[in-house]
C-alpha cells in the first residue's frame, strides 16, 4: 500500500529526501517532460523544433517548475498533472528569454553559457521559436487527465500573467525605463510584472494542479510568491553587480552598462541584501498555516535568496 | 418571440440580409468587440497597449472573424461567445503579422496601407505587442459565459493551430525556401499551415462557439476549410503578381523580388486562376449537407476567390 502510493508520487513529491535530491529529481523529471512534451528534433519543420528544444531544453535551475512542484506537495497534486502546470510555465519563461535576448532587445550573445538562440539558429527562427514555444504553452495545458474548470482556470492564470499586464507589460515598462531614474516603488513595480507575475503563475498552477483553491489558500500563495518574486529580483541585481560572467552563465554587469535601474543602483549593495533577507522572512511567514506541507516553499525561498548564480 | 429571438442573435447572424450588410455588420461588430477585449490605450504600459491596438483595430478585411461568424450561424451561436472566438483568432492573426512585418522576417514597412507596427513604435514594442497579443488571444477565450469542456477544445485548437505544427511551422517552411524551388506538393503543404491552419481555426471555433461537433459535422468544415484556406492563398499571389500596392494596402509584386515560390511562378497565372475556382467549387461541395444555413459559408467562398484585394 505505502509502495504503490510512493510510486504514485514518484519522483518529485517525497519529503523524505533531502532537498538537494528533490531538487535534482524535479529537474530530472522536468527535463524529461520538456522533452516530451515538445515535438520531436526530427519532425518537419526540424529547424523550428531544434530552436525551440535548444531554448527549453538542459539549462536553467528551472525556479519556476520547482515553484510549481512544491506549491503541488502542498495539495498532493498528481505528478502527470503537476509536470504540465511546470512545463507550461518553463516554456513562457524559455521563450521570454529568446526574444529578450534578440538585438532588438537586451542583444545578448550567452545565456545559460551557450550562445543564444538567435546567435544560434538566426533572428527570424528565434522569433518564430518563441512564438511557437508560447503557443505549445497553452497546448500543454490543455492536454492529460483532470478537470476541465480546473485546466482552464490554468490557462487563464497563465495568459493574465504572461500578457501586457504581467510578463511583457513588465518587459515593455523595463525598456521605457532605459536611462531613467526610477523610484525604489517604479523599479518593484516593473519587477513585479517582469519577472514576478509569471513566478506568481508557477506557485498558483502547481497548487491548482492538486485542486481549485479556497480564497484564503490562494491569498497565502500569492503573499509568498511575491515575496520570493522581488526577493528573486533584488538577489539577481546583487549578483549582476557582484559575480562574474562565469559563474552566471550569462553577461555580467549588463545591467550597469545598459544603464539600468536596479536594486544596487537605488538602494547600494548593503541595503539591497538586507531587503532580500527580509523579503524571504516575509515568504516563510506566509506560509506559516500551511505546516510541514510547504517545506519545499520554505527551502525554496531561502535557495533563491541565498544562490550565488 | 421572434423580436426577442431576433435581439439575441443579432447583429451578424441574420439571414435576411444581403451578403453586403451581413459582412458590414460582422466587421463593425468585430471592431468594437476587439477594442474591448484589449487593454485600453490609456491603461499603463501605454506604449504596449497602443501598440497592441494599432496592430489589430481598424484594418483587415477581418476574413477569419467573417468565417467564425458564418460558421456559427450554422449551429445558432451565441454572439458573445462568437465574438470571443472570432476575436482571438483575429488576435492571433494581428501578433503573427506584427512579427512577420520585422526586419528579421519579411521586413515590409506597409501593412493595410498603414506604417507597420515596428515602424511606428519601434522593434522591441513590436516584439512585445506580438507577443502580449498571443497572450491575450488565449486569455479572450477562458473569459465570459459558456461551457468549459467546449472553451479548452477552443483553446487546443487556437494553440495546435498557432504554434509549430500550424502557423509558426508554416512560416518557418516559408522562410527556409526562400530562393528554392519548390513542388506544387511541398507549396501547398506549406500554405496549408502558414494561412490554411488558422482559417481552419476560425471555421472551428466560429462552431465551436455554438456546440460541440460531431465527426461528419467537423469533417464537413474541415474540407471546407482546406478549400478556402488554400483558395485564400492561390488568390494572394495572383493578386500580388497583377495589383499594385495601393489596391493591396500592401507591397505589390513582394513575393517575386524577395524570390519566393508562388503559386503563380509554379503554374502561371492562368492555371493560378483555374486552380482558385476549382477550390471554390471544393468549398461550396463540402458544405452541401448544411443546406441554406451555410449560405454566409458559400458566399464567403465566393468573395475569397473573387476579392480584388
């Protein structure tokens, strides 16, 4: 009996495990699903389906989907479902990535230490690879086993929070602000929409994977995910102005010389950690009700703060 | 009782007007419906928002709204549900031309006789505003009154026909033969995805709006759809080869300087011509069955393959 329950929540949702393990058992897992739920390499046409499988596929820490798992654990949410609330989710953030480093944007030439995608496979790929990736997004959701008001409610999250009033509406308030001198409350506000809302989207989908939320179960959720959403934000300013392009994967000291606001440009670097900190007390305090059950959420929080990449 | 039954279907499913008024009524009713399924201009970020708006207000003959409404008509639809459907086709119509116009892709500075979208606000705007506008074509569907399980079919649908094995691949094909020499076979394959995929989309959801389909019912609109959907694009490139670009709000003669197989560098412009009223008649076959319900269907046909523009 306690065998086959296991196996049933095989591979990601064992408190038993250290955290390192459930972490590298999610992304393993994830890595796997990525995999299966994009189309094949070789399937026509195969130039678009390496660039999208080269952008979601082996690299990243894949914060979100280990939002998405430990926000499930909290409902017991069935794994097949909770990999496609992840999966969703990593997919918009991977085709983010894409068109934000094209050189009509961020032009970055190195993401997760490999060229990126444009870099890769050309500009107009990389456009229709993002595009693409963004539609198979909302695909993925639609697809499995369970409950039709469930998946849907899945989808609206997920557009709400990828749209012009999340994600790109982040994006776009971010290039606005190129030069700038942003308040500490107009660079949060960007952030929130930037980076957080989609963060708010992987807490929320993994626990809706596990069932519909009660209004009280979904304000605790959304109190942590933004608390870890900025936390999020502020650590990456911190170590854009501190770490180097190696340990990163990525460019460092970008921010600086494209001349943009961040949290160490406006707050200096000292205050700057003392908000992270207390912006990842503020995560575990919302959290508190729900117990033993969000100890992931709990490690999470203070993974993502305290990360050096 | 017919007075009230007429209030709640009008103003685009009535089959005593002329062909005229009924696309005019479609199209005024398409206008005002986008507007207010998109984020208002003045509503922060505004560049975003406008950006977004220009893109897919006021321009477009709105062919695939047209085709959702006529297919609704067939299985009495409810208007609202028809205009969420028609709408977030059209949105993703709207965004797939944003991206396609970019200096990455097919770089045209002239779409609907207006100043593209990058042109008037720059790449990354438009970038942005295509992607916020697939967001939002996902979003429009999740929202209002209307079964869920018919709501998520709409939603794979929009998705399977958007992403990599619908639109995007089409455009990927697209842009991989540029130069090449293509078979009649490999044209009409890629065709059948770059424009077919989403007309067939429209044809669907427009009926999906009013029921769940049954297989002699989807497979009728299918073969429906495949005959317009490629008669569409037999059209485009007879019209690019012989109007000019003030009649196509568009560049004129494009296709031929930028080297790209037509279907009238493939077959000559006359057995083009031949080939587009034999997928008329295909089209008018197709929907026998439905009787004079499917009179805006066959009317639509018609226009499709004797527009002038």
């Amino acid at each position: 009996m306690t065998n086959a329950s296991q196996e049933v929540m095989q591979p990601a949702v064992q408190s038993v495990q250290s955290f390192d393990a459930w972490m590298a058992a999610v992304q393993a897992t994830m890595e796997q699903a990525l995999s299966s739920f994009l189309p094949d390499a070789a399937q026509a046409p195969q130039e678009l389906h390496q660039a999208m499988r080269y952008a979601a596929l082996d690299g990243g820490k894949r914060v979100r989907p280990l939002l998405a798992f430990a926000a499930g654990e909290l409902f017991a949410a069935a794994p097949q479902q909770l990999q496609r609330a992840a999966a969703a989710v990593e997919m918009i953030h991977a085709y983010s990535l894409v068109h934000d480093d094209m050189p009509c944007m961020d032009d970055d030439a190195l993401r997760r230490g490999k060229p990126t995608v444009h870099v890769k496979f050309g500009q107009a790929s990389a456009l229709l690879a993002g595009d693409a990736l963004q539609a198979q997004a909302f695909l993925v959701l639609t697809d499995g086993a369970g409950d039709a008001d469930c998946k849907l409610a899945m989808v609206r999250l997920l557009a709400q929070a990828s749209g012009s009033l999340g994600m790109c509406g982040g994006q776009a308030i971010d290039l606005a602000s190129v030069g700038l001198h942003l308040s500490r409350q107009q660079l949060e506000q960007m952030h929130r929409l930037k980076t957080g809302a989609l963060l708010r989207a992987a807490v929320l989908l993994g626990a809706l994977s596990g069932k519909l939320l009660t209004p009280t179960e979904e304000q605790a959720l959304d109190r942590y995910a933004a608390g870890v959403g900025l936390a999020f934000q502020v650590v990456d300013d911190i170590l854009d102005a501190t770490a180097d392009s190696a340990t990163l994967g990525k460019t460092a000291g970008k921010d600086a010389a494209d001349n943009k606001p961040t949290y160490v440009s406006i707050l200096g670097l000292d205050a700057s950690k003392a908000l992270a900190e207390q912006l990842r007390q503020d995560a575990h305090a919302a959290i508190l009700s729900f117990g033993d059950k969000a100890q992931r959420l709990r490690e999470l929080a203070d993974l993502i703060v305290q990360r050096k990449a």
